[in-house]
C-alpha cells in the first residue's frame, strides 16, 4: 500500500504539468494523463520498491543479541549467586541478595549485661546485610523462661543453651528441628572438629540421633594460669606433659613455696569447680566414649575408670603441702578468690590455678595478660588418650523452621558471624576457619588455636547430666568428699542413686 501510494502522487504531479501544457484540451489529455501514469511514472518510481529492502535492513536486529539485550544482562544472575561461595548455605546466600528483608528473627538465652551488648554487635553485620531484624529476649532467668515457652507451645525461633542438657529434653519431645535437614553439612563436617558434632548429636522423638544445634561461641577450661614475671624470673619451665607438671610441683615445693591455688566455694553452686578438675581427669585418664557413657550413667561414678580419675584429683587436692591454705580451706575459699595469692607481693603464694578463661575477670584490674600472667595448657594424662579440651559453650538450637531462621542457624556456622565479639574479648570461636589475627587477646588467641587443635572436646558433664545430678549431688557429695565428711565410695554410691530413674 505504501508503494502504491507514492506511485499515485508522483502520477498526480505528473497530471497536473500536462495540464499546465495544454489547458484547452482538458477532457482528452485528463484520460491521456490517467492512461500515461501508470507507464509513464512507474519507471522512475521502480527504484523505490527496491529501496522498500531498508526495512530488510533490519537484519541488524541479529546484531543485537551479542551486542545489547544476552551479553550485558547475562553478568547479572551469575553476580547474584556470589554469596554461594559462602558454603554455609542457599538461605544464606538468598538473605544476603535480600530475599528476606524485613523479616524477623526471635533468639532467646542467657545473656545479660554486657554479653548481651556484645551478641547484639555481633548479630548486627548480619541484619545490616540481610536486612532481617533479629529480636533478642533473653536473660538471666533463661532457664526457667525456655521451658515455660517451649512447653506451652510458644518458642523463640532459636535458642542458646549454655547447658545441652535442657535441649535434649526437647530433642526427646520432638519439639527441636533437625539441623542435618538445615546447614549444609558438608560445610559443617569440614568447619568443626568431630567433636563438636557429636555433642551436637541428640536422640530425637523417633529415639534416632538427630542434629540438634549448633555450637556458636564456647570456652575452655583446660587451661593452667600461672604469674609470669615471678614465674620466668624463678626459672621455672612450663610443663608439656603430665610428667613435667608434676616434677614442676614438686620443685616449687622444694623451693618452700605451695604449687596449686583452689578454691571451690561459690555460694549455692559450692563444688562446681570441684566436678570440672574430675571432668578434666575422666578425658585424662580413659576414653572419650566412656566420658560420655559417664553421662548419661551407663559409666557409674562407682565404676573403676571414674574413681581413677578422681584419683588424680586427690593426689593434688588432699597433699597439704600443693594446695595454699591446705586442703581444709578448699571447700571455704571462692573459686573467684583462689587465683589472688598468685599476685601476692613481693612473690606468689601459689604458682597454679586451673579454671577457664573466664576467670581473667576475677584478676587484680591492673594485672596485664602477658605480663603479669599467662597460662598453659593442662597436659594429658596418658599419652594414648591424646590432647583433649574440656569447654563449655554456647549451643544454638532451633524450635521454627522458616528460611530467615534458616539463614541465621546457617550464619553461625562459620566464624565470619562471631568476629566482632573475638575481637571484642570474651569468646573463642568452635570454627576451624577462625583465625588467630581475628582475636582482640592474644590469650584468648592462644586459647583458641589450642581449642583448634585438640585430639577431642567435651562439654562440661555436669552440664550435661541431668539437674538433679549435675547440679545438685555431685556438687553436694562432692564437696562433703572434699572436706572429708564422707569417702570416695559413699560420693560415688550417694550420686549414682540420685539419678533419675529412665
């Protein structure tokens, strides 16, 4: 149509000139004109319908595709996916592109004060990236709150525990998610000593073992703090062995000084420090899996492997001449108070006191790390039993299954989310991918590496067993053993029948 238009009005010019010619003859030269139109203009315009190809000009259409719309949007979905090179996850990586923005993320726990500040700091890189809102409403009567919320059907999304034991019961009611159906394991086996995974691993409401949480931020407590500025100008040597330890007492009391600093008094929870030296000795002395058969009490404290390992306790404890003030002062000295004679001027009382790291708090508030202390770490036993860690630690347990909740439990799987506290002070990271330069202390960078490398981890077994045990007869029998108000067999027989009947 557009050609035969053109024609028509070159042929209508083509008119009006002959009408300009020969005016008089109007009627015949109108049909001449209509008659010559046609051959006439046709020749001139033939061209055109060859020019009409412009529009097959737009073949360069098939220049597009590499040029404008596929090459310089196909960058794009392969820069969305960066944050899978992460690991931990595909919620994770689709929280941080922003895929939950707004959302929110209910964590309960025991932290107060300034740990509380501290999680706060920590969790906010995570939220600033993602844009998930995470709500924290926990605090120091945690213990009491979780129960009453998981129980009447009203839990926070995630909870800590400071103390496994709590969250097995609800692995056990079916009221905890399996993490092996969350993190990707692959990543998690690779970025944890087994160790961890295995005190991660709880019987489920089907009695089949299940993951159920994930360890965030922990401590160790396998560690001996000493005074070093006395301790390197008296030339003494720290020990690496069980051997050199006790040759180490032993010349510190030949020098007339008393080697070991104790203390377990501590209020309504007298004798904790008391179960940690044992737990220490169970790793020490026997096998990882008959310290978590001792547990769970399918290992009696009656049994020889647990009276052995107490033991190796009492050989320091009852030794008048080891312990400053002797061992009639144990059971009345605070475990925050025993350390302070290592400070002593103008030399220590007492050379070594074992406690976690925790315990850097109770220092003089002008003692430097470093300096004015140091620690090492409390040797094996027996060799065959390796270099295993006590620890106590932070346990992140989810009860909600939503992908938000998904992508924090996936965060804290690597130690990229716990920086700012390691810097901070106050935590040691479980991860493998941390790194001595991310701790703000080098004591607890010290601690860290040495949590790292550790043949095998325990939790605390007091923690572990249930209240009325860990917390209840064996710090009470325990310290009664102590002040020598009782013998070993009546300690062991006393707290094996104040286990729960299952």
């Amino acid at each position: 149509m557009g050609r035969l238009k053109t024609v028509f009005q070159e042929g209508e010019t083509s008119v009006k000139i002959h009408k300009l010619l020969a005016l008089g003859m109007a009627a015949s030269m109108l049909l001449a004109a209509c008659g010559a139109a046609t051959p006439t203009v046709a020749p001139t315009a033939a061209p055109k319908p060859t020019e009409a190809p412009k529009p097959t000009e737009a073949p360069k259409p098939t220049a597009a595709p590499p040029t404008v719309v596929p090459a310089t949007a196909a960058p794009k979905p392969t820069d969305a996916p960066k944050p899978v090179v992460s690991g931990l996850g595909a919620e994770y990586d689709q929280a941080l592109s922003g895929a939950y923005k707004g959302k929110k993320v209910t964590v309960d726990g025991p932290f107060s004060g300034e740990d509380a500040k501290k999680f706060a700091d920590t969790l906010k890189d995570f939220s600033d990236k993602t844009g998930i809102v995470i709500e924290y409403v926990g605090g120091k009567e945690f213990e009491k709150g979780i129960s009453v919320k998981v129980d009447g059907g009203n839990p926070p999304d995630i909870a800590d525990f400071p103390q496994p034991g709590l969250a097995a019961r609800f692995a056990a009611q079916g009221k905890v998610v399996d993490l092996n159906k969350v993190l990707n394991m692959d990543f998690v086996k690779k970025n944890y000593n087994k160790s961890w995974l295995d005190m991660a691993t709880m019987k489920g409401k089907d009695g089949q073992p299940m993951m159920a949480g994930v360890w965030e931020r922990v401590n160790g407590k396998s560690l001996v703090w000493y005074p070093k500025a006395s301790f390197d100008k008296a030339g003494y040597k720290l020990p690496t062995t069980w051997a050199e330890l006790t040759a180490l007492t032993d010349q510190i009391k030949k020098d007339g000084d008393t080697p070991w600093c104790i203390g377990i008094e501590s209020g309504t929870a007298t004798g904790w420090a008391f179960t940690d030296w044992v737990e220490e000795m169970m790793l020490r002395t026997t096998s990882p899996e008959n310290y978590d058969k001792w547990v769970t009490n399918d290992l009696k404290f009656n049994s020889p492997e647990v009276k052995a390992a107490i033991g190796e306790v009492t050989k320091i404890w009852f030794d008048d001449k080891s312990v400053y003030g002797g061992r009639k002062t144990i059971a009345t000295t605070g475990f925050g108070d025993s350390p302070t004679p290592m400070f002593a001027k103008p030399s220590p009382k007492c050379w070594l006191h074992k406690q976690g790291n925790f315990i850097t708090s109770f220092f003089p508030k002008d003692a430097k790390e470093g300096v004015d202390y140091d620690f090492f770490y409390l040797p094996g036993v027996d060799a065959k039993y390796g270099s295993p860690v006590l620890v106590a630690g932070d346990l992140m347990t989810m009860f909600n299954d939503r992908p938000e909740v998904r992508a924090l439990m996936q965060a804290f799987t690597s130690v990229e989310h716990l920086k700012v506290w390691l810097k901070a002070g106050g935590a040691i990271s479980p991860h493998q991918d941390a790194k001595l330069d991310m701790y703000g202390s080098k004591v607890e960078a010290k601690i860290g590496d040495i949590i790292q490398k550790a043949t095998a981890v325990r939790f605390d077994a007091s923690d572990l067993m249930p209240g009325e045990v860990g917390a209840g007869s064996f710090w009470k029998l325990g310290t009664d053993f102590v002040t020598g108000a009782i013998n070993v067999d009546a300690m062991a027989d006393g707290i094996d029948k104040s286990w729960p009947k299952k």
